[in-house]
DNA sequence: CGGGTCGCTATACGCGCGTATAGTCGCTTG
DNA sequence: CAAGCGACTATACGCGCGTATAGCGACCCG
C-alpha cells in the first residue's frame, strides 16, 4: 500500500458509475481532446447510457471540470510524495515515477491545448518548479545566460511537454511507441543527454544574438 | 460581393478568391485546429459565400490537402534559400527569417495534432536536419551522449515544436504575448541560452540514469 | 407498507456542421 | 449577337452533436 497521501481515499468507491465515467471522459479527452470527444463515446466506453452522462455531471464542461478537479488531485498527491521521499534535486525518483502517471499526464497535454484552466495553472506551477533548475545569469562569468531565468523556465517546460504532445510523431521517428516500455527508457536516457550536454557553444549563441537584431539581411553586404 | 475592407497588402497576384480562401483556411487552421474550423467561418474570413470554397477545393479534406501543399512549397522556398545564403549552421540567418514564416509555423504546429500527412512528413525531415547538430556520442570521453542522435533529434524537435504549440502558456509565464515583437525576441534569446547551456551535469544525468532501472529507491551519487 | 429519492435508460429537440444542387451573373468566343 | 462556361450564391438535406425530459426499477426510511 503506497497511499501515502490519505486524503479522502476514493479507491473504495471508484467502481461506481461516476467513477467509470469520470475516467473513460478522462481518457477520451486526453487521446480525442475535448472537442472531438463525445458524450456518446465516453458513455459508451464507461458501459452506460449517454444520459447517465448528463444525470451526475450536468453539461460536458462540467464533466471535464470533474475530470480536472480529479486529475490536480492526483498530481497533488503525486506531488506530495515526491517532495517526502525525495530530497531537493532527486532525479531518479522523478524518473522512476514517471511511469505511474502516464495517463494523467497525457490528459494534461491535451488539456493545455483546449484550454483547461486547471491544466494552465499546473503549467504555471511546473514552471515554477523549473525554475530553480536554470543556470543563474551570474553563475558563469563567461557565456553566462543573457535572459532571466523564468523564461527559460516557461520554455523547457514547454518543450518537455512538447515531447508528449507530438508523441506519435516522436514514435514515428524512434521506430518504437514511446509510451511503450523500451520506448519510454530510449526517450528519457536521451532527454537525460540532452539535458546534460549543451547543444551549441555560447560563441555561436552570441553570434546568432547578433542576427537577431540585424533582421532580413541574409548575406553579408 | 467582395468586402470593400480588405486592408492588408497582399501579394498582386493572390487577390484571387481561390488564394483568399486558401489563405485563410491557413490561418483557421492553424488557429483553431482542422477540426474545430468550419468552412463557413472560412469563407467569412475570406469574403466569400461557403458554397465557394466547396466548388473550388471540392471538400474539406481536399481544402487541407491544397494548404498543405502551399505551405509545403512555402517551407521548401524559405530552405533553399536558407541553404544558398546561409553557410553551415548560420544560425543568424535562421533567427532572422524567423518571423517571415511565422503564420506558417503555427500551422503547421496545428497540422502536426491533426494528423496533417504533410506535417508528419516535415517533422520527419526537420529531424533529420537536426541530427548532425546533435552532439556525437564518441565526442567527447567523458560523460558522453548514450543514445544514438536520431532519437535525440527527433526529442529536440518536438521540444521546440511545443513551445510554439503551447504559445498561450508561455505567454502568460512571459508576460507578453510570444508572437509581439518583443516576446518574440525574448523567446529566441532564451532559447540560445537554453541551447548553449547544459541544465544538469552529466554525474546527474548517469545517477537518473541509474533511477530508471531501479524504480522507487536511491539517491544520487 | 407506502412514498420519495436516486441511479439509470429511452427518446426527442434544436443546432451547426459538411455536403449537395440549382440557379444567377459576367466574361469570353466564334 | 448568342451560346457557352466558369465564378459565385442561395437554399436545402442529412447527420451527429449537446442537451432536455419523461419514465422505470431499487432501495431507504418513518
């Protein structure tokens, strides 16, 4: 038993038919996004009537506030116990864990594309958490970063959740599902090298700065 | 009738209706996806009457099909000139032109979650282009990359495709919209610096490493 | 034991969509 | 000048959607 959290435990409950709804909607939107799901589809996959739908959650919006409220939940949960076991900086258990939330986590990168509200405040909040892992601009003397350090926060968190997003497009290029076993390994060894190797000097970084400001001009006069 | 405000100077040729619907399909496609875009909005946009757009492009798939194919060329014409005035990863250039293609990029962000044929297709081939930029593993001795380039290619890829397509988030993190002038240039000048430094050391990426096959324990080093 | 609530289904309504078809206008051409 | 033809519009059809409402059996409670 790993309940670490204990807060109200729903495990007893979650065989009802709500709870089957509010988990087929939450994998119809997270493979379908909202918009193309259906209630239909989502009834049909809980193995009730489409009306039931409607009976305990209302509307469609308030079915994905439902499933919003359950999904921060879980990663509040999943939070908590990483912050317990894991001291500052305990990357092989955020590796280890990614696993468990696999589902969760694909629903919330849908969800940041058809506009969630709960979605965006997780985003807000991971980039929060990102942010202490950037390079400090005074860090280095030279080569040091130029922007401040939230930016470059909003855009690796941006970028890890792009990864997700494109997965079918990633598979496609790894030769292998990247949420299968193998696949899922291959991708974080490498976002690990990624992550540990600089992909271009500072040199060239500053000279691309250069260009920046001189826009158009695409050959040296 | 032709809406008298067509305030934009386009190009002398594109004032066709055919190329205004074209144009603006691209531009509701890369806003509110494929799916949730409707020919009767497109059309509006475009000044025309909705049967118009079916007579020229026959259906909406086929509509997809023809922008697909324009920003395709438009991709393709904007590469060889990279190619002809940029040497060997100029990257000033590649900053500078970034704007040009701007519209295009967003859609083809969109077409990459819609299942666009062309966008897999140049995702595939910005993978490939991003190979060789890609650290080698027998580069260096120590701490070197452990997984082969292609992977970490297609990684980086879908990285900087999520900025764009998560451009609300990183926005509102910014505090100025990513597309202005100004976000703009802040979003590139982080990116260099993302790009030129490493987040973690390459101790931490072989500890994660170590995480990923023994899930649930240990801590670094 | 009987009324009320709750979980659940069946059916229907209105709407907006993609698509289809018939018709109008204006320019070309022999 | 008249016939033809392509650009373009108006209108309608069928479909699937979210939503609404009525009804039915099971269970609780006084």
């Amino acid at each position: 038993m790993t309940t670490a959290g204990g807060s109200d435990a729903v495990d007893v409950e979650d065989l009802t038919a709500r709870a089957r709804i509010r988990d087929a909607a939450l994998r119809h939107f997270a493979e379908d996004g909202f918009e193309r799901a259906t209630i239909r589809a989502i009834a049909r996959t809980a193995g009730v009537s489409p009306g039931l739908v409607r009976h305990h959650f209302g509307s469609k919006e308030a079915l994905r506030a439902a499933v919003d409220d359950h999904v921060l939940r879980m990663v509040r949960r999943f939070n908590d116990e990483a912050l317990a076991s894991g001291r500052h900086g305990n990357l092989s258990f955020a590796a280890a864990a990614r696993p468990a939330l696999r589902p969760v986590q694909r629903y919330l990168l849908r969800a940041l594309l058809d506009g969630s509200k709960a979605a965006a405040k997780l985003f807000d909040e991971m980039v929060e958490m990102a942010e202490p892992w950037m390079p400090q601009p005074d860090e280095t003397t030279d080569g040091a970063p130029v922007s401040d350090r939230r930016t470059r926060a909003a855009l690796i968190t941006a970028m890890a959740a792009g990864v997700g997003l494109l997965h079918e497009h990633v598979s496609r290029a790894l030769g292998v599902d990247m949420f299968s076993d193998e696949g899922d390994r291959r991708v974080a060894v490498a976002m690990l090298d990624i992550y540990s190797h600089a992909l271009i000097t500072t040199d060239m970084a500053a000279s691309a700065r250069a260009g920046l400001d001189r826009p158009g001009t695409e050959s040296p006069r």
